[in-house]
C-alpha cells in the first residue's frame, strides 16, 4: 500500500505536468529513486538496476518500468493501476547484448510516443551515459531535452502528510542522538557505538519503526574530523577528544538530520567551550531569523554578520533543501542555505542547516533540520543545542 | 592508512595498465566507488558527488581528484603521493554554472593528456551523462572509448589479503545469521529485528568491526517474499510464516552476503520442509561440482539438471561474482553462473551463489559466498543449510 493517499500523489503530479508545460516537454523520463516514489509510492532497494517513471502530459497516471522481479514490489507499494506497471525480463541486466533502456523505448513506442519532445534529468544518480545513449538511438524522432532537478523543484514544498512523517523522523533522531551519547565513552570502539545508532535508526520508537537514512551514520573523532566522509573504524574512542555527530532518523524515507559535538573527558579546552557557546548563540539567532519571503541567501547571510562580529569569516553552503530521499544523499539539490541563492522561503519547505566553527585539531558543529512555518521555522528534533560532556 | 600493502596497489595498478593497453586506451577515469578503492585505498562516503580516479599509462601511480574537503580523507585512506590528490572547490557542488568534470578536465590539461585515447565506463554508478558531455566538450582532441567493467574484471582474482578480508566477512555473516535467527519470532516487529541484525553488521566481532554492506537487510515474510526487494515495515512477523533471510557480513569493504530461510512456527508445512530438503541437496551437490577449469555456465548447469530430476525448471542466474563494493550493490557486475557466462573459473575467484524454489505463497532459498581453490572451493562463512524453524 503507498504511504498517502492518492489524492495526493495526483496532486505532485499535477504539478509536475505544470512545471513540464512550463518548460516545454511532454513527458519526462527519471530514474531518481526518490521521484519515482514521490510520484508513484514506490520504495524498494531496486534502484542498483536500471528503473524509471515516465510521466506523460496526455496520461493521466505516470507509468513505473522496472525489472520483472521487481513488478510485485510496485503493486504492493505504488498507487498506480497494474497496467501501468511493466517489467522487463533478466536477460536486460548487466549484459552487454542490450540495456533496459531498449525496453523502455519499446514501452515509449508502444504508447505511440516517439515523436514527443523527452525532458530527461541529466546529472541525477543510477542514469548512465549509456542509459542516455540507448534512449536517443532508439527514439530518434524524439527531442532530448535537460530538465535537471525538474521533480526535485516540485518536491521543494512539503504537504502536511510529508510533514507528519518529518515529524516522526525527527523523533526517531532525537532517541538516535541520545543512543549515541550515551554509547560514546573511552575505550568504546568506534564500531560499536556506530552499530547501536544503527539499531536505534531502524527499530524506530514503540509508536513507529525507523528506515535506513540514505547516508550512514558519521561519528569522527581526533583528525578524522577534518576528514568529514570517512565512515568508522574498529579503533576506541580515547579521551580528550571531541566527536562530531552527524546522525539522522528517517521514516518512510523521510528525513531529520541532526548534528552535535561532544567532548570525550572531564576537562574539555576552554577554546572548545568557547567556540561551542558561539556557534550555539549564532545557530539560535539564524533559526529566529528565518521567514517566510526571506531569500535563501538571506539565511547566510544573517549568520555570516554574526561571524564577522566575532572576527571571523566563512562564505559557503550552511543548509541546503532535503526530505524524502534513498542512498546515496538525503539532500535535495535544489534550494541551499548560500549566497546567491535567490530561492523564495515557504511555508512547508524543509531544510537541513548544519553550521560549524573549526580550530586547529577538532571543531564544533551543531545542526538543526526544520520546515518553514507561517511565522518562522519550527525544528523536526528537539535537543539542547550544547557542547555534550562524556567522561 | 591504506588498508593493503603498497605493493598490492601497484600489481592492481600494473594489472589495469596491461588491461588498458590491450583495449588500446592510454588512459581510463573510473568513478566507481570501489574501483577508486581497488586501486588507490580510497574509503569514504563521498561519492555522492563527482568523483574520480584517473590511470595513464605514463604516469606511475594514479590520480585522485574530488572535493576539497575529502582530500583529507584521501590522505588517511589512499596510498597515494600527495601531489597526486586534487580536491575541487565547493563552488562545482550542485549547480547548473560549472561541473566537477570541468575541474577534471583542467587536471587532465595540466598533465598534457589532452591528445589521449581515454577510457570510460558509460554504465556505471555515480558518472552521469552530464559529467560525460563536460569531458567530451572539455577535450575535444581526446578520442572517448567505452572500456566498461575494464577494472572490474582486473578485480575478479582475488589476492590472498583480499581473500582473508572475505573470510573476515564470513566470520561476521556467520554472527549476523544467527542474530537474525534468534530475532525472527512471531510479534517481534520487522524492524527491530532488522535493527539487530544492522548492529551485528557493524559491530562484527571482538577481534575486529564491521563495516556497512552494500545492500540493506532483507528479512521478507508472507506475500513480501515475493517481491525481493522490499525493505521492512513495521509490523510484526506472524506465526506460520516463511521468512527468507538476505544478508552480509562486511570488513573493509569486502563483502560476505548469506541467505537462509526460516519458517515461524511449530509445523511447516511438508512442501516447504520438502523443497528445503530438495534445494539444499542441490546446493550441496553444485558446491561440490564447482572446480577450475569450468566455465561459469557450467555451475549453472549441474543445478539446472539437478532440477530436471526433479522435474523442475528454472534456466537463470544462480549467481556473480562480488566482493570489495559500495551501495547500492555488491555484485561485480563481471563473472556470473549463468547459461553462455564461458568465464573460465580460476582459484581466488569470488562468488556469491543463491539457490531457491518457490511455491505460490512462499519459497525456500540458501545461498553461500565461495572462492575458488586449487581443487574446489571454501565458503567464507559455515552455516548450516537448512530450513530453520523459529516459534
């Protein structure tokens, strides 16, 4: 069963054949895991083989293509009417001989669509440059145009259904930040402490189970905090460090990011303490400054002045648009939190804002993911926003 | 620090250069995650934004381009001088101004690689077409050439040191199968038992952690079972039920996968503890069938007529080759035990094979993760085969 109502998912894709009249196209072709559920419900780890939606301004439902073995999963999870499901057989997989695309062409032709002009994202995750090529040999009276992040736009702006389940990841992050606290001590491996935020993001609450964020939890301490992708090692935790925390819950694919720093020891340096109270009190005062009709540039900007004032400077990306979302991001691509992004807040967008100072041998960083609300933004997680002591 | 010895890097490294020259390629950019570890000790999550290793023949070692800030990752991961490690600014991330791939393209400039036959893997993860036109308008005197899976296959054979991480892999699948067995009982909710099986994954064992699969756990049961990629939801597991087990253990990278089948309840049914017994004597006899010299579709063969003894049929993969892989899979996408595969089976190659009957409303399955030896071949993890019963 989707997880909304149908209603609903007619709803995106209306507006997703608003923004393809705006733009042009009669139909687009994507393969980003996270629209095909937007528009369809559909959730499975498929997306390591070649799938895609296709929605089509003179088709009322979208069609969803993947591989045959994967067709049940659509009927149990897509909204979509059965004959609107296709599945190509297993001689299409990881064979030079053809691509999965020749069958999606062939279901184009079939819908006497070959003459249409094909908005196609064109820098997006699990679409291949021979995916493209296969598509543009075999519809060679089609157009080809680029519409990159065309859905991610639509997406932007969370209903109150979306919201909910943002809700309930964010509750899931706040039992996965307090399991990390609690799991972070001298002489615990890495491993280990990682292993129970696992466990703690997928069992969920009594209430609701958690899913798999679509990035692992990152819990760096010593210099790998100045390497911020480097996933864990089985090395213990010593004292005297501090560790960055970046965690999320999720809920049917929905987000809640959240970051903090804590201090293993008794004695954390005072240069820690103080960078900690002045990245809190600039995080604070970003969050009471966000408004409906800001510009995300704005956002930015509100907290590099109170950077300056402290001497420091630092232009770059502090946040940046996410929800809904598979491995390997849960970020959006479209809005961000940085100059020049000229993108109108509003209501009902949701938005990760990670903000973090850094001295020579260990920073500080604290984040918040929240939605615009009619008068300001309120936070999916509620946690103190400190420097978190463990001895 | 890299996790193999230097010299391991460079027999990869001289084994692709003598794969390139025989394609005719002087050099080849492979953004896949696991090949840029196969050849430089590369680890971290980042490729969820444009990244690269690039091989030339006439450059001793390779180089490593990707974001600033995971140059430093690159420095605590790869083996790599650091003059060979280029980290493009935040400006390239995620917008329609400027790709990633220019940066490369100005790397390759600089190197005086602009009039070179280049190697390119067009249906691989994480390199779209976008990032494919940047390089091709970038430099327009290079000659492009689709060298897909060219390092892949360099990866088939197994070394000694990678074969011992697999067996690591199969100590913590073994741990891993047995949580997951303990788990299953009738009320227990899908995603608590997944979320044991996750900290299982991670922890490993006291002699050494684990490290995150490519592939989620699957743990379907009832009507889900046949839709095999559907991750949990919350409900619980009920009584009379068979659930199919599909899971990894993971050490570095290297991967273990393992399937089981347990059934939840006192009293299966006797078809079901009938194609168990079938299918595992089935198993049984392919595994002992598997020697060097054998074409891959030749394992496929032995269980295909094993299966027509019983009068049964099912002409399909039964397996591929896999081990060192990021999300979103950990086959290898080379070698697989399927009809016409003529691969010629050599010790140190790796395989996962996955062996299952189904009937209208469950299936029994079982696989193992192998290598090939002198004579035969070992499993990386010992488990009983068996249908498991769990009240």
């Amino acid at each position: 069963m989707a997880v909304f109502e149908k209603t609903e998912y007619q709803e995106r894709i209306n507006n997703t054949k608003h923004s393809m009249a705006e733009q042009g196209v009669d139909m687009v072709i994507t393969s980003d895991p996270a629209n095909m559920n937007y528009l369809t419900g559909y959730d499975g780890w498929s997306f390591y083989v070649p799938q895609v939606v296709i929605i089509s301004l003179d088709k009322e439902e979208p069609i969803w293509i993947g591989r045959e073995m994967d067709v049940n999963g659509a009927k149990c999870t897509a909204f979509l009417n059965q004959n609107n499901l296709w599945g190509y057989p297993d001689d299409y997989v990881q064979t030079p001989l053809k691509h999965p695309m020749n069958f999606v062409a062939d279901i184009i032709k079939k819908e006497g669509w070959t003459r249409k002009v094909i908005g196609i994202d064109m820098d997006t995750y699990y679409f291949s440059p021979r995916a493209f090529y296969v598509l543009k040999k075999e519809l060679q009276n089609s157009k080809f145009v680029d519409t990159s992040l065309l859905v991610n736009w639509v997406r932007l702006i969370k209903s109150e259904s979306e919201i909910l389940l943002m809700k309930q990841a964010g509750k899931i992050a706040e039992k996965v930040m307090h399991t990390a606290l609690d799991k972070i001590h001298s002489g615990v491996r890495e491993c280990d402490a990682v292993a129970s935020v696992f466990q703690a993001q997928v069992s969920g609450l009594s209430e609701f189970g958690g899913d798999y964020p679509a990035i692992v939890p990152m819990m760096p301490t010593g210099e790998k905090t100045s390497a911020p992708h480097l996933t864990w090692t089985d090395e213990p935790y010593k004292t005297d460090q501090a560790v960055n925390l970046e965690l999320a819950g999720c809920r049917n694919r929905y987000h809640c990011p959240i970051a903090r720093t804590a201090f293993i020891g008794k004695n954390p340096p005072a240069k820690l303490e103080n960078i900690a109270k002045v990245t809190v009190e600039g995080i604070n005062l970003t969050l009471d400054g966000i408004k409906p009709g800001l510009h995300c540039e704005d956002v930015e900007m509100i907290w590099r002045q109170f950077l300056a004032k402290h001497g420091l400077e630092k232009k770059s990306r502090i946040g940046y648009s996410m929800g809904l979302n598979y491995p390997p991001d849960w970020g959006e691509h479209t809005a961000s939190l940085r100059p020049n992004d000229k993108t109108v807040l509003q209501p009902g967008m949701t938005f990760h804002m990670i903000l973090g100072m850094w001295m020579e041998s260990y920073g500080f960083e604290c984040s918040e993911s929240f939605y615009v609300t009619e008068n300001g933004v309120e936070t999916f997680a509620k946690f103190d926003r400190k420097l978190f002591i463990r001895d």
